[in-house]
C-alpha cells in the first residue's frame, strides 16, 4: 500500500519566490498599452490594477500549496506513473495524447494502463470510482446520475480497453488499481496534482499560446515559468495550426525558459466525420470539400476546432455556435440550431458524448456529424518521445 515519505528522493526544500523577479519584469514591462497584448479585451486594463496583486497572491498560495503536498508524496515502488498536463487552462491537447499513449502501450508493450483523471463537474467527482472502459463503459454512458465527466465519456465512447480511475483523491484511485496488479498508471491532468509522486513529466503546451499572459488571473498560466526545469519533456500541440511567427516564439520561449528539457512536436490532425446516429445508412464516406456546415462546440478555445475545420477539412462554416467549456446541453440547444439552420452539423467528440444523450429524434440525430481528432507527432519526435518513455521505465526497472 502506499506510504508517505517527507524523504523520496528529493529534497525537502522552502517555497522558492525566485520567480518574482521575472514575474515582475513580465507584466510591468508590457503595461506600456493594451496594443501589445490584441488578446485581452478592451476592460481588462481597468480591471489591471486589481488583478496583479492577484497574481502575486496566486502565485505565493500555489507554491506554498506545493511545498506542503510535496513533503508528503504519495509513492509506489511497484508501479510507473506518467503525468500529463499542461501549465495553462484550456486546451492543449491533454486527452487526444493520453488516447494515444494509452493505446501506444496496448499495442506496442501488450500494457493495459490506468487513466487517473479528477472527473471535473460530473457527479461522481468527490467519489472513488473505477470503470472497466471495455466491460462497463455503455453502461456508465447511459446513467445520468453516474456520468463520468466530459474528457472520461470520451475513453466509454471510443471503447479503449483500460481502466479509469475517476475522483478528486486521484492516489486513493492508484492504490486500489496497484492492488489489481495495474502497474502503469496514467495521470491526466496531473501537472499542478501535487500530491502523487511521478516517474515522468510531460507537459503539453499550445504553440499558439505557449506562456498564457501571465499567471491567473492576469493571465491563463496556472504556475510560475521557472517550474517548466521541473519535467521530462514538453510536448507543443498544434503545430500544424500555429504560423511561422507562432512557432518562432514557442521555441525561443523553451529556449529561455526551459533550455535543458526535451521539446517535441505534435499536430492534431482528424479523420472524417462520423454520424453521430449509430443507426444512420445514409452515405458516410462523403466528400466534404467546400460542403456548407454549421460548427457546434463547447471547448475552451474553439478557434482550434474551426481552424480545423476551415483549413483541414476545407469545409465552409456558414454559422458557429460556441459554449462555455464544460456546458451541458439542453435539448433546447440542439434543437434551436437544427431549427435556426439546414446544413450538416459539425461537432467534437467531447459534445458527441453530451449531445448523444439528449432525447432527439432520428431526423435530427442524422443531421449532426462528429469530427474525431488523432494525435500525431512531427517527423522523429515520435521515436524521441519513445526513447524518453524506454529510459524512465528503464530506470524504474519496469518491464512490459
């Protein structure tokens, strides 16, 4: 079982407020006008003067957070844990790489991993919950009261045999699944879950908005730049999305940030929608170039699901409609746009598993197409990553 050690293998050490400095510079330098930062809206200057001193208490509460939980590691020496995360909010990326890790191993080592993930506004997020995707995953998907959480849905809904572990005590979850004999642990979202010792670090940035503005909530960053040292590779997302000016700055950003830490490359790229009517026989291998759609999503930065529509699939987007991240449909929703439009639907698999659930008819249900997105690295950054996952099993002496 597991055991706290204020002593593993690291050094006990003070909260660090070396970043101020940086911090500091980061933000006053650029208060010269809002031209240098097009991304904030026009009333976040007024609001300036409050939100950096914000920024600093931030910044002070999350290092004291993390000092505290580190002195008390949870750590396993049976099992290898993999965290993937990211130092912003919003999306990076984080499910569509754990989908292709988690099927990497299956595949390639014979491995069936764990997924430990917080379960974020589902019911069963302040529970301990452990779901064999294969054996109970439909089952899950069709209870209301049990529904596992947005990013978990999309692991039932794609049938991947593994298991998930789902609830805030993301350790209380390791435990049982180490006691199963699951020796490999996956650990999403789990770059600020300090309380879970790792084996390796990976951190998922957008190339687009690799350093966030700031801290919150001056900006989307959820910690201090000088703990990107504090990992094992940074993989940037996106690439394919981002333009030469985009990509220059997330390099030379690395560069000063994180000069010693591996930097990968990696694009989203989508296969052809699907009918979100398992039922549909109409045609589904169709052409969708220069087809007229309307685009649903509820993410939380959808310009990179339009970007994709637009620019990969060479669809034309006549109308969007954009939620919050995390939104529940209503069946007002859904059928207020059907109604609103004629064109073909275009939605993500995060909205397929909500929007599958609403009492619709099949006519509307075949008017709506789901757009699955794959994880691909760039050129050999596939078989640098590898090498990374071969070295960190190797040094903790796990073998597939």
């Amino acid at each position: 079982m597991f055991y706290v050690n204020p002593f593993l293998s690291v050094k006990r050490e003070l909260p660090d407020f070396t970043w101020l400095r940086s911090w500091a510079h980061h933000h006053f330098a650029g208060f010269s006008g809002a031209k240098k930062d097009p991304m904030k809206p026009w009333y976040f200057w007024f609001l300036a003067p409050l939100l950096w001193p914000l920024s600093l208490l931030y910044g002070a509460l999350f290092l004291l957070d993390r000092w505290r939980k580190r002195r008390t590691w949870y750590k396993k020496t049976d099992i290898f844990v993999i965290s993937i995360g990211n130092i912003t909010t919003g999306g990076t990326g984080k499910t569509p790489f754990t989908l292709w890790l988690s099927h990497y191993l299956l595949t390639a080592h014979k491995i069936r991993a764990a997924v430990l993930m917080r379960g974020y506004r589902s019911p069963i997020e302040n529970q301990q919950t452990i779901i064999d995707v294969a054996k109970d995953g439909s089952w899950y998907l069709s209870q209301k009261a049990l529904f596992p959480g947005d990013e978990a849905a999309i692991y039932l809904h794609r049938q991947i045999p593994l298991l998930l572990g789902i609830g805030r005590k993301r350790w209380r979850n390791a435990d049982a699944l180490a006691r199963q004999g699951i020796r490999f642990q996956i650990l999403d979202d789990g770059r600020q879950h300090h309380r879970m010792y790792r084996d390796l670090d990976i951190i998922i940035m957008d190339t687009m908005h690799p350093d966030g503005g700031g801290l919150l909530p001056w900006g989307t960053r959820r910690e201090p730049l000088y703990l990107l040292r504090h990992c094992d590779a940074i993989i940037l997302s996106k690439w394919n999305q981002a333009d030469e000016r985009q990509k220059v700055h997330a390099i030379n950003f690395l560069q000063n940030n994180a000069p010693q830490i591996a930097v990968l490359r990696a694009l989203h790229s989508h296969a052809l929608p699907t009918p979100l009517d398992p039922t549909y026989t109409g045609l589904q291998n169709r052409d969708w170039c220069n087809e007229p759609v309307v685009a649903v999503c509820a993410l939380a930065r959808p310009e990179s699901f339009l970007s994709t529509l637009n620019e990969e699939l060479k669809v034309r987007v006549l109308a969007r409609y954009t939620f919050p991240d995390h939104h529940h449909y209503t069946e007002k929703d859904i059928v207020s746009i059907l109604h609103k439009n004629t064109y073909p639907i275009l939605i993500t698999e995060k909205d397929a598993v909500k929007i599958s659930r609403l009492p619709l008819s099949k006519e509307e249900l075949s008017r709506i197409w789901v757009l699955p997105l794959r994880w691909e690295f760039m050129d050999g950054d596939q078989e640098r990553f590898i090498s990374i996952l071969n070295e960190a099993l190797r040094k903790k002496a796990i073998h597939d």
